[in-house]
C-alpha cells in the first residue's frame, strides 16, 4: 500500500471516529518510522 494512501485512510478512520486522533498519529507515525528503517 503507497505511504499517502495509508495517511489518508487513517486520517479518514479519524474523522468518522472510527479512531481517535491520538490512535491516528501514533499509526501514522510508525509507519513513518517503519518507511525510515526500511
């Protein structure tokens, strides 16, 4: 899955709630670290 496309997604989980905006950050931010490491 490209690296925008899995930012969207968990912005969109975000906003209808289906997450918090914490939980969001903290997904996005391991996949960046994740991106980095690889």
């Amino acid at each position: 899955m490209m690296l925008t496309t899995l930012v969207e997604n968990t912005f969109l989980s975000a906003v209808c709630g289906e997450m918090t905006e914490d939980e969001a950050a903290d997904r996005i931010a391991d996949v960046l670290c994740a991106a980095n490491i690889a």
